[in-house]
C-alpha cells in the first residue's frame, strides 16, 4: 500500500513539473541597450576572458619566488642487511631488516641575476594580454549584437512590405477579375509578382528568425526564451560620422587589438631577456633535516656517527647554494632563436598597424557610402510613390494604364526594400567603424 502511494505521489510530481516546463518563458521586451548589457553580463567569451585573466595573474604569483620557500619531502623504505661486513651474502642469504628513510629539505631563493624580476615582468605581460584579449571579445561581441538586433528589425520591416504588397495585388486581382474586359496578360503578370513576394517574404522570416536565435546565444539566454525588440521601426542611427583622423586616433589608444600588438613585442623581449639571464646562477639557502632507522640492529659496524651511519642517523644542516647550468650551446642557440622572433615580432606589428589602419579606412569608406546610398534610397522611394499616385489617379479618371499601376507599384515595394536594405548596411557600417576604432 505504501509503495502504491509513493508511485502515485511520484507520478503526480512528474505531471507538475512537465506543466510547468511546458509553459513559455514571458517574452523579454528589449532594446539595443538591454541587448548590449545582457551580452556583457552573460556571454559566455566574457566569462572564459575572466578565467583567463585569473589564470594570467596567478602565473605572476607563481613568477614572486624570492624568499618563497620551497619544501622537498623524501620518504624510502627497503630491506637492507643486517651484516654490514658481509653485506651482500647477508642480503642473499636472507639476513635482513627494514630500513626506513625520511628528508626534508627546504630551499629559500635569494638571488637570480634578474631571472625572477623579468618573470615576473614576463608573466604581468600576460595578464594585460589576457585583459586585452577579453575587450577585444567585448568589442567584437558588441559589434555582433548590433548587425543582429538591426538585422531582425530588416526582417521585419521586408516581412510587413510584403505582406502589405500581398494584400493590395489580392484586392487588385479582384478588381481585375470582376472586370469583364480583364487582360489575362496583366492577372498573369499580377499573380507572378505575387509569388515572387510570397518567396521574398519567407526568406526574410527565415533569416530574421535565425538572427533571433543567434541575439539569444549573444546575451547567454536559453533557446526556450521569447524575445521582442522595443522598436518597431529600422531607422537610421541618429550618429555623426567625423574625420577619418578621428577614428584613426581613437583606435591608437582605444582599440584593445593594438594594444595587444605592443604586448606581444614586449612579451618577446622579455623572452629574449630571460633567455639570456639563465646563463648566470641562482643564488639561494637551503636546509634539510633527515632521519634514518631500521627495524633490527646493524651488526659489525665500523663507525658510530650519525653522518657515516647508512642506516640509523639523524642529520640536519643549512647552508648557501649557487648553482648554475652552463650549456654554451644549446643555451646560444635559443638566444639566436628568441632574438629573431623578437625582430620578427617587430615587423609583423608593423605590418598589423598598417593593417588596422586600413582597416579603418575601410570601414569610413563604407560609413560614408552607407549614407549616401541612404540618400540615394530616400529620394528614390519619394519618386517612386509619386508614380504610384499618378498613376492611380490616371486611372480613376480613366485615362490610366493597369500595367503602368503594376508597375508603379512594383517600383514602390522595390525602392521600399533598397531603403531599409540601406537603413541596414548605413546602421552596420557605423557599428563595424565603432569596433575598428576600439569603440562600443
């Protein structure tokens, strides 16, 4: 009876919890900001720069080693012979004990001719790289969200025209149909357009839903998650665009791509530095403290003090340390190699600089073309919608041509969808100018 019980509370729970995973998230209402903050807060390349940046500052505590202790610990057990004047025929024959030895050392660095300080240097390097590569991924991720967020806005916008286009050639193959005097030719033409509107409006869904999912992924949101954009409408982003100076000076102290150039010219001439400083000692002070003893006694002995002793003893010292490791070498043979990737590294930043610039300039060419293709499109869609309305007023007069009605409306849905393909591409060259520049 209790385990029926137990199966029926067990299925009851299951059924409650399949109801409540089968209800919708509340759809999120955002906007770009709240995109951007929710990329900041929750993407997951952000969270893996925050490890690394963890990792690089620990790799600079380990680089602080002067005056850090460092413990050796040593543990032996063995049968050794109880005869030591005889000692291997006492070990064959089966004569033994167990010897147990235990050591420990410890070692103090004092000194190193400059290896720790440029270690440590070497390793602060590191971190700034690790910062530096987390705001490049910052700057990159905000880029991402921006062509995303207007992209599912283009979507929309090419979704409503068309679908609006859809309604008035239905209500215009209406007309067309009731007219006795109809022109077979002008339905036909009409229902291609239409066909042509229904594939244009599914591609755009299609995208604009893909671009959804991958704004989702961006903010670190589950799939199950609705998401709705607070604006309506795609328009052009109310930014001004300045001198190409301008963005080419920013990017000198803002970019987080050319900051990192400078680091890895830095961090290659400390490498060369190190190389060349492990040809000199280490310096330190070192203690140990070490017990021996066996089981049995040891017979025929000839000396009784703890440091002649092999097998009972206790020994303790400390003492001053150099130590140094001279392979000519292979020691100037990796000098040789660092010394060149440093150079190497100086010319490949060059190189970089020159190619970030271009970059930049790149991306102001295009900011600049987006407006005036914008321009372009704004001017052609006016004209394009004074067309449609002469020629429906032609026709309400009754001086009008269909086709020529066809075709002013095809222009206007045409010229429509160039405008918001232009508010899109202007709004993505703005963003991709602010990411080349190191900006948000």
């Amino acid at each position: 009876m209790r385990r029926k019980g137990l199966f029926f509370i067990g299925i009851f729970g299951l059924a409650v919890s399949l109801s409540v995973s089968a209800q919708e998230a509340p759809p999120l209402r955002l906007s770009l900001e709240d995109c951007l903050a929710l990329a900041e807060a929750n993407n997951a390349k952000l969270e893996a720069g925050d490890y690394a940046i963890e990792g690089s500052e620990w790799q600079v505590n380990e680089a602080k080693a002067r005056f850090k202790p460092v413990l050796e610990v040593t543990d032996r057990m063995a049968p050794v012979p109880t005869d030591a004047q005889n000692a291997a025929e006492s070990f064959f024959r089966g004569d033994i004990t167990f010897f147990n030895q235990t050591k420990v050392g410890v070692g103090l660095p004092v000194y190193a001719f400059g290896k720790l300080s440029t270690a440590k240097n070497l390793a602060a390097q590191g971190v700034e790289a690790a910062k530096n590569q987390k705001e490049r991924a910052r700057e990159e991720i905000h880029h991402d969200v921006k062509r995303l967020y207007f992209g599912i806005l283009f979507g929309k916008e090419i979704v409503d025209l068309t679908d609006d286009a859809i309604g008035k050639i239905d209500n215009q193959l209406a007309k067309e149909e009731e007219d006795p005097e109809h022109s077979p030719y002008d339905i036909a033409k009409l229902k291609v357009f239409k066909l042509e509107l229904e594939k244009r409006q599914e591609e755009a869904r299609i995208k604009s839903d893909l671009a959804r999912e991958a704004l989702k992924v961006q903010m670190g949101l589950p799939a199950e998650q609705t998401v709705a954009l607070k604006e309506k409408y795609l328009e052009p982003v109310p930014q001004k665009i300045h001198g190409k100076d301008f963005y080419l000076g920013k990017a000198e102290t803002d970019r987080a791509e050319m900051e990192l150039v400078e680091i890895g010219v830095a961090a290659k001439a400390l490498e060369w530095q190190l190389e060349k400083r492990k040809l000199l000692p280490n310096v330190g002070l070192g203690g140990f403290f070490e017990i021996g003893r066996t089981t049995d006694t040891i017979r025929n002995l000839s000396v009784s003090d703890d440091f002649s002793n092999p097998f009972n003893y206790t020994r303790a010292g400390v003492g001053l340390e150099i130590r140094g490791e001279f392979d000519i070498h292979r020691s100037r043979a990796k000098i040789k190699r660092l010394q060149s990737e440093h150079y190497k590294a100086l010319t490949e930043a060059a190189l970089a600089k020159r190619g970030m610039a271009l970059e930049i300039e790149e991306a102001y060419g295009e900011a600049l073309q987006g407006a005036k293709n914008l321009d372009r499109a704004e001017e052609r869609k006016k004209l394009a919608r004074q067309m449609l309305f002469l020629s429906k007023s032609n026709i309400e007069v009754g001086v009008g041509d269909e086709e020529e009605y066809t075709d002013a409306l095809q222009l206007v849905l045409l010229t429509k969808s160039e405008y918001f393909k232009a508010v899109f591409d202007y709004n993505v060259a703005l963003a991709k100018l602010e990411w080349k520049a190191g900006g948000r």
